[in-house]
C-alpha cells in the first residue's frame, strides 16, 4: 500500500509520522505551486474553489508517481468541502487511475479506521501511540508558526527568521518520541526570539477566513509575509490544531459554538457551512480586543465566505475597524496584492500614528 | 398586513407555500414586480460584488417590495425535506444575514427559520417567535404552516404532469394545456435551479426560445418524487443541498430516458453547489453518451447569444437524428 493525501499547510507532518510509524509507505505531493494548481485547474470544474483544485493537483500529482490508496476527509456540509472527496474520486478514475479511496466521513469514522487498522495489521495501540504523536507534532508546529508571525514584523533579519522556522519545522517532524518534539520547539522559539528587536508596537491585524486558505500559504498569496514585510504584525484567526481542538472534539465544540454564536449576534444568526460563522466570530471578537484591522482571506466561488464577505462591511462600519477582502483564485495577480497589502499597510501606520500623537 | 415577497429564490420553487402561509393567516400578499434591469442594478448595488446573480436578483426584489410592505417575507430556509444532511447553499442560509447588513432602510424582515428535522420544541418557539412578530398565536402559524405544507405537496403533483409554475399556479383554478407541438419534437431535459429556469429575464428567455422552436422541454419539475429518490441510490453521495439534489437526480433520470434527447444544464456564473452538479451531470451524460451543454448566467448574458448556443446546440441534435 502507497497511500497519498493533500497538503493543507502542516497536516502533511502529523500525517505522515502516522503513517511512518505504521510502517505503510506514503507519497506526499510537493507543496503547492504553480504545477499543483496547473493540473488541479486542468481538470477541475470551472467554479470550484480553489481548494478543491489544489488538493485536486496534489492527488493527481501523488497517484501519478505510484500512489494507490487516496485518504481524505469527508463532511456533512453544508459547504463543498464533504463532497470533494468523491468528485475527487470521480474525477480522477475518469482520467484512468485506479486506487483505492479511502473517505473519513464523520458518521462512519469509526468503522473507518477499524478497516484500515485491519488492513494494516498493526494494534491499536500501535495505531493510537502514532496519532498522539503525530498530533503533538502538529500542536507544536501551529504553536512555533504563530510565535513566527509574531516575531517576523519585529525582526532584524526576516529572511534568517524564516530559515529558522524552516529548520525548526523539519526538526520537529523528524523527532520520534514527545519529548525531543518539545525541545525542539522550545530550541526554534528561542532562536526567533533572539532574532527580535526592540521597536514600537506596530499594528496588529487580525487574518480571517476559511480553514485551507488561512494555512496554505500558497492559496493566500504568502499575505501574512506581505503583511509583516509593511511591518504590520498578522494573527491568524484559525489554525489546523486549534480548529481540531475547537471544532472535532464532541466535548468543546458545544462550548466554542456557544461563544461564537454569542460573538457573532447581530451579525449571522445561523451557522451557514464552512468558516462563515468562525469568520463573523474572530472578525468581531477582534475588533472589540484591540486589532487596528481586519484582512478577510477566500476563494472567489466560496458561498459562505461571500456571505461573511457582505456581513463584514458591516462590521467594518459599526466597529469602525478597517477590512481588507481578497477575494482569491487562480488567476490572481502578486503584484495586484501587493500594491493592496501596501495601500492597507500605509492606512494602518497613518491611524496607528495619529492615536499615539494623540495620546 | 401587507407581507412583501420577493419573486426569485424560493418563490418559483414554494409559491404555493407561502402564498397558502399567509392567507391563512389573514395576511395581504405583495409580490415584486417581475424580474428587470432596475431591479438587477439595484440587486448589484446593495450585494457584494462575489456574489453569484441570483443573491444578488435577491436584494434587488427586496428593494423592489421594500416600500410596498409592512413586512419582508426573508426565510431562512434550512430543511423542508426532512433528509438528515440536506440542507440549502449556504447563501440560502444566510440570506437574511446578507439583507440586514447591506440594506439598512427596510421595513421589518420576517426570517422564519424552518427546518423540519428539528425537534417539536424548536419548532414551536419559531412559532412563538414569528407569532410576537406578527402579533398572533403561535398555534395560529403552526397551523397555517400545516396547511401551507399540504398546499405544496398538491402543487408538486400537478407539476409533475408537465406545466411550469406560473401555469401550474393558473391550473390550480382553471386546466390549460401544453402548446401543440410536432409529431416528433425534439425533447430536451433542462436542468437547474428554478429561480432561474422560470425567470424569463435573467435566462434571457431561454425556455420561451425553447418553445419557439418547436421543442418539447421536461424540467426538474416533471420527475415524480419517487423516480428521484430511486435515482439517488446510484448516487456515491448525497450533495448537501434539496435544489441540486433535485437538479442531479433528475439529470441522471433524464440521461436513462430513451425520449430525451439531450441535456441542458442551466446555471448562474460562479455557483459554487453548481460546480459539483455541473461535472457530475457531466461525467453521467459522458458515459451514457447523452449530448449535454452548459448554459451559464450572469448580468452580461445577452438574448442573440443564448439564441446562438442553443441554435448550435438543437442543430447538432437534428444532424445526429438524420434530420438535417
Ligand atoms: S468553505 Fe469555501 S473554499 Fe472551503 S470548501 Fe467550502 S466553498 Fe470551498
Ligand atoms: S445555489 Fe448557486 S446560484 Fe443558487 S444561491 Fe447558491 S451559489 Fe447562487
């Protein structure tokens, strides 16, 4: 068994330790670049999102280089997202693949991996010691990033700050057991401490959206570098890890709805799919905990996001709190971003100077 | 009371059901003007610009109502089938969201939530909920929405012998036929959305072309209940949503009758539900080797050039059958 699955950000690290321990060989499609988003769009419907046509690349990309077994995650919607999977499996067997596709959907996840741990034939045990490891892999990266991005605005020398993270990241997914994943986050955060300098506060913004363009920095055209290259320190509103911890587990995804319903009261009523309410969420909760703006990531046919697109100039208004939409797809243009980024930037430093004058 | 609805989205779908909703209650009914340019301009300026045409159709029928009514009728419709996964595009779901944020001036909006999968409780604090609205008793609503339900369900028979809504609303009181037509006509299948299969603005007279040239047309509409539900067994999943589910299952159903000659699929540019059901309809229509063109919409699509794609279109069909 090959087996293969789509990048989205980090996943690809607690992923493959899982199935490294497990010992079944995987193929992991390069990171996303402009080869993965030519064969995804190839192929794909004209109006799927972007997403769907990159994990449409990486797994065509995968199953090209001897993949046989596809493992994605499905969905009860009611956003695209649960049905990619199958389109996906559609797709690709028209196209003259053969393989095996495996579909984590929610209501038969535990028959699911029943199946697999049988095919394996390895114990659960084996099978529960590799999850746990990999998912403190995974904590441990979401952690570093966001020390990362808090860090980059301030540092003498972005470039190192970036090669520090590169390394610490291949560390981290390299280690074998759980303490040698702490040190070697603790060792990466050091080293992008020493790196800060001290300066004023620069502005905060906070980056809201959906899941996969929030942590594919690919799809999001890099917008948190471009954000902290105009010194303005980016916080992104949702990571894989916290989005597990928030939303898949049945014991605190009561709570965080509860609190987002509650945040977002006025705003959007109802959870529509997809990001839409974590969006409305974090925009709000945001604006009222001190960020000086907001950058609205999403793919251009995303239906709850051109929901929250709307419900968000509202905000903007009421909470006097300025927000940039980038509305994302495959024909965007960097240099159009970043004369954006720029123009946003530039706004942010201006009303940031003017409070502290007037202070 | 004047209760405004604005005639796209639902409206084509549940005529039946709100009209039946509201009289029951005593309500006056005041339906937008049928769909125009000012009423496109004006859905473009209040909606953002990502969304797909008929959202935005949607604003500009509010608008449209917006100074005619005590109250706009604004669902949130969440589930009317009672299938466990299926609701709406999320667009749908938060469509009284869109509303309040970008039209500030508006009459109150009544956003009756229904879902039908929800509990006995839920649903009677809706009704509370819309009863306090609407200065009525929550049995009173209930009530009206019992028999609203069943006014649908007699609506949906009648649609599937074969007439569309606004002539299957006429035949609630009097019977009218369909045009005579050819003794071998030319059968399409056109598939999509109703709000825009039946609004003859924004498919820029797409069915009515159809009739003109001497086709006999099926929609959606016209699939018995009961053939849908058998088709979606042969489905690998259920999409997410009641109208797409709709749209697939009868496409499939369409490409195994031997009476159908090609497919038409109908859909608004940039519809996300749509890029599923496009290529889904697609890759069937492929393997049976049933002809199929995609018709996509938007605020530029013009007459000459839907009359172009489908002269194209029922010409080939004609050169297939030997015709031509
Ligand atoms: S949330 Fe948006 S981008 Fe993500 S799958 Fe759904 S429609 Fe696509
Ligand atoms: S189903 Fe498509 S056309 Fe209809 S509202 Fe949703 S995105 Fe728009």
């Amino acid at each position: 068994m090959k087996i293969t699955f789509p990048h989205m950000g980090g996943v690809y690290i607690p992923l493959k330790t899982l199935f490294e321990e497990l010992q079944v060989e995987v193929v992991i499609p390069p990171f996303n670049n402009d080869e993965m988003k030519g064969l995804g769009c190839k192929h794909s419907p004209e109006y799927s999102c972007l997403p769907f046509k990159l994990i449409l690349g990486n797994v065509l990309h995968s199953l090209e280089r001897g993949a046989d077994t596809v493992i994605m995650l499905g969905g009860s919607g009611p956003c695209r997202f649960g049905y990619f999977g199958h389109l996906l499996n559609m797709i690709a067997r028209d196209l003259g693949y053969r393989f095996t596709f495996i579909c984590l959907e929610p209501s038969t996840l535990h028959g699911d991996i029943r199946d697999f741990i049988k095919k394996v034939g390895c114990g659960y045990r084996t099978f529960l010691r590799a999850l746990m490891l990999g998912w403190k892999k995974l904590e441990a990266v979401d952690g570093l990033q966001k020390k990362y991005w808090t860090c980059l605005p301030y540092s003498r020398d972005k470039e190192k700050s970036q090669t520090v993270l590169r390394n610490a990241v291949d560390q981290i997914a390299a280690c074998r057991s759980v303490p040698e994943i702490k040190s070697a986050a603790a060792a990466g955060s050091n080293a992008l401490d020493s790196l800060r300098q001290a300066t004023d506060s620069l502005p905060r913004v906070a980056v809201v959206g959906d899941i996969y363009t929030l942590n594919e920095p690919y799809s999001n055209q890099n917008i948190e570098w471009l954000l902290a290259e105009q010194g303005i320190e980016p916080c992104r509103s949702i990571y894989t890890s916290g989005w597990v911890k928030n939303s898949l587990l049945p014991w605190n995804k009561k709570a965080y709805y509860c609190r987002a319903k509650a945040f977002a009261k006025g705003y959007l009523e109802d959870c529509i799919g997809g990001f839409a309410l974590d969006t409305v969420y974090h925009a709000v909760s945001s604006a009222e905990t001190g960020f000086d703006g907001i950058v609205h990531v999403f793919p251009v046919t995303c239906m709850p996001e051109i929901v929250s697109r709307q419900v968000l100039e509202k905000i903007s208004l009421e909470k006097k709190i300025p927000i940039m939409s980038l509305a994302l797809d495959e024909h965007m243009e960097r240099t159009g971003v970043e004369t954006r980024v720029e123009a946003f930037a530039e706004l942010l430093h201006g009303k940031k100077h003017n409070v502290n004058q007037n202070l | 009371m004047k209760i405004g609805i604005p005639r796209t989205l639902t409206y084509y779908a549940y005529k039946p059901l709100w009209e039946t909703f509201f009289q029951d209650l005593g309500c006056e009914i005041v339906v937008s003007e049928k769909t125009s340019k000012g009423i496109l301009d004006k859905g473009v300026e209040f909606a953002v610009n990502d969304a797909c045409i008929p959202i935005k159709l949607f604003h500009g029928h509010v608008h449209n109502i917006g100074n005619r009514a005590d109250f706009i009728f604004v669902p949130r419709l969440i589930n009317l089938t009672g299938e466990k996964t299926v609701t709406y595009c999320p667009k749908f779901l938060g469509l009284t969201d869109m509303v309040r944020a970008s039209m500030p001036d508006l009459p109150p909006l009544l956003d009756f939530r229904i879902d039908l999968r929800e509990k006995w409780k839920a649903r009677r604090r809706e009704y509370e909920r819309l009863g306090c609205l609407l200065g009525m008793s929550p049995g009173r609503i209930g009530h009206a929405f019992r028999s609203a339900k069943r006014a649908l369900r007699s609506y949906r028979r009648r649609l599937s012998h074969g007439n569309d809504p606004e002539r299957a609303v006429a035949e609630l009181r009097e019977h009218t036929g369909i045009p005579s037509l050819p003794s071998r006509p030319i059968t399409l299948a056109v598939v999509g959305y109703p709000y825009l299969l039946y609004d003859d603005f924004v498919n820029a007279g797409l069915m009515t072309k159809l009739y003109n040239m001497g086709i006999r047309i099926l929609t959606p509409e016209m699939v018995p209940e009961r053939q849908l539900l058998i088709k979606a067994k042969g489905l690998p999943k259920d999409l997410f949503w009641t109208f797409s589910n709709q749209v697939v299952r009868s496409a499939i159903y369409y490409i195994d009758d031997s009476r159908v000659d090609g497919i038409i699929h109908v859909t608004a540019f940039g519809c996300g539900p749509d890029s599923m059901v496009g290529k889904l309809i697609e890759l069937e229509a492929k393997q049976r080797g049933v002809p199929y063109v995609l018709i996509s919409l938007d605020e530029h699509t013009g007459e000459a050039g839907i009359l172009t794609r489908l002269e194209a279109f029922v010409d080939m069909l004609r050169y297939r059958r030997g015709e031509l």
